[in-house]
C-alpha cells in the first residue's frame, strides 16, 4: 500500500475558519475547518484569534496552531473525502465531553 506524501506550500485565510490551502502538486482546497473544531486539541480553535494564529511549520510543511494542534497534509490535501469522517468524529469528541 502507497502512502502518498504532500507538503503544504502556503495558505490563506479566506474566511472564519476556512483556509485555501495550497500542496506541492499544484492542487488546492477550500477548507471550512468549523465542523471539526471539538474535542480537547481542535476545541480551542473555536477563537477566532486562535485559529487565525495558524502557521506553516517550514520542517513538516502542515499547518500549525499555536496549542499544538495540527494536521497531516494527506488529510488536508484529500479533504473532501475525509471531511465527513471527520465531521462525524468531532461529533463524537463533543458528546463525550458533555458526559464528562
């Protein structure tokens, strides 16, 4: 099995919690990051001022937030595949936190 390698070359916030994020290939994605802003990494992400202090980490080419929250470029370069997964997930970290 293959395990495909991005990088992320730049980004740019085009929204509240939304980013166009550009890879090493020459493809983009549009992200809207707000569905999966749960659980106790993504969570704090919910401040705007927080999200918005994302970065582009020079030694693993992802984006980085300054809780140490981050992404693996795979996941963000195949986003629209993954993001209902992901969606349903956060779901998922939200409900165990309000039990919690």
């Amino acid at each position: 099995m293959t395990h495909a390698i991005y990088r992320v070359t730049k980004f740019v916030i085009i929204g509240p919690y939304a980013l166009q994020v550009s890879f090493d290939d020459g493809s983009e994605q549009r992200i809207d990051f707000r569905p999966i802003l749960a659980g106790e990494l993504y969570a704090p992400l919910r401040e705007i001022e927080i999200f918005n202090r994302v970065k582009l980490d020079p030694e693993v080419h992802t984006l980085v937030w300054p809780n140490g929250a981050d992404f693996d470029p795979e996941t963000l370069h195949d986003w629209p595949q993954l993001k209902e997964a992901l969606s349903d997930r956060a779901r998922r970290w939200e409900l165990v936190a309000v039990k919690g």
